[in-house]
C-alpha cells in the first residue's frame, strides 16, 4: 500500500507539484453535508491525494492580493490534476479518480495538516516550509481504500498573533480554541465579497487593500524569503486576475494609500 502512495505522489509532482500527500478521507471527519457535496463529485470516495503549487513571485508592494497576479488558478490546477488523474487511472484501471481542483468541498488545509503536507498557520492558511503560505492547494479523490496513518503536520506556533500585522483584529486568541480567524473581520474576505456591509467596508479604511490582503502573510517567518513559484501560468501579469472587477472602484472608496 505504501508503494501504491509514493507512487500516486511521484506521479502528481511529475504534473509539477512540489509536494504531495495522501490521507484516508475517514480522517476529516466530514459533515454529512460535507460528504453528501462530496458523493456528487465521486460517489464512495475513499482516499484523497493532496498537492502543493507554490504561486510566489516578488512583485513588491501592491494593493491587490499576490495570488491575482498570475492566471485564475483553479483552471491552472485543474489542468495540471487532470493530467495526475489520467496517470492515474491508466496505472489503477480497477478504481475512479476525480480532480477536485481547489479541493472543494474537502477541508482542504486540514487535509493537508492532517496527510503531512503542510502546517497551518495562526491564519488558518496552510504553511510548506522553503515556500512558505503562498502556496494553492488541489486533490485527487479516488474509491481506492488505503490503509495508512500519516503522520499530521500540526500547527505552527512560531509567531503570536500581535506580529501578524492585522489592523482589524480579525485574528484573536481563544484560551480554549486557541488562535481563530474572524471572517467578519477579514479585509481579504471583506474587500472579496459583493455581500460586504458598510460597517465592514469601512474597515478597508485600515489599509491599502483593493482585493484581497497579504498583510499577515508579509508577516509571516516562513514567508521571509519563500521560493518563487516555478509554474509560467503563475508569471505576474500587467493586469491582475481579478474575477470581480467592479469590487476594485468599491473598494477604493475606502482603502487608504494610493491605487496601482
């Protein structure tokens, strides 16, 4: 079983993942909903592959989010997984493969936490040390059942959330919980949403975000000097990839600095 993973890995970093896992999908603990959203992409889904792209580029200071700048990524992913699956599918002719591109409706960083892959953060991305948090997530499911225990990745605890940088407070410390993001409070979630409040937008005013914010991801110690992504459809572009186009005027009502 085990050569049966390292291969279904070799084969996803041939389709250029810098990393990848696997990890049995009875470890997430799925909802019912979670599983029933998972039944209408591959019904009796058993096992689910996880890989790394890494996305960054050193662009310098900008007001839009670095994962914008390169190609819409879910189409990226989806091209290089499809080619992982075909592989796959070729090699286990007796089982089903299907590429969830961004990992939906898997919990996809706790995935990765829990296969080996990558730490989660105090900001609830995940971490792959040498790339540190900028990095996108894909999967693989399969009805292949694999009987293995990863060994899971755990939290990263190398920062408190003081030094994060966030001007919101959206990161807060729960003694029980321990660290949480407030959504509500997120400027990559606010300035991201058609459906944001008044009350929310005003808080843009706290930084210079037009879509997206990398602030606690710039401040980050795994993110101090991260390899830049290999991948060409990641190159920056002149224009960022924004799939709301009409968030950037909202927005710049409201964010302080000077637009790109």
């Amino acid at each position: 079983m085990v050569n049966i993973v390292q291969n279904a890995e070799l084969i996803m970093q041939h389709s250029g993942a810098v990393a990848a896992a696997a990890i049995p999908i009875a470890m997430l603990n799925l909802s019912a909903e979670t599983q029933q959203q998972l039944n209408t992409k591959l019904t009796n889904a058993k096992t689910a592959f996880i890989a790394a792209f890494p996305y960054y580029r050193d662009i310098g200071h900008a007001h839009i989010a670095r994962y914008a700048w390169g190609q819409d990524y879910i189409p990226a992913l989806r091209f290089r997984m499809s080619a992982a699956r075909e592989a796959l599918a070729s090699t286990y002719e007796n089982y089903n493969f299907t590429v969830l591109a961004n990992g939906y409706p898997l919990p996809i960083v706790k995935a990765a936490r829990l296969s080996g892959l990558c730490l989660t953060g105090r900001n609830g991305l995940a971490i792959l040390p040498s790339y540190g948090s900028y990095i996108f997530l894909s999967a693989i499911v399969t009805n292949m059942p694999l009987n293995i225990q990863p060994r899971s990745a755990g939290f990263c605890h190398d920062c408190d959330i003081e030094s994060c940088g966030c001007p919101t407070g959206a990161l807060q410390f729960d003694p029980v919980k321990g660290t949480k993001l407030d959504h509500e409070k997120c400027l990559s979630f606010i300035s991201q949403s058609r459906h944001s409040t008044q009350e929310q937008l005003q808080l843009l005013e706290l930084s210079s975000s037009l879509y997206g914010c990398d602030l606690c991801q710039i401040n980050c110690p795994y993110n101090t000097n991260p390899k830049e992504s290999p991948y060409p459809e990641f190159q920056p572009m002149k224009m960022p990839n924004v799939r709301r186009p009409e968030l950037l005027e909202r927005n710049a009502k409201y964010a302080k600095g000077e637009t790109p």
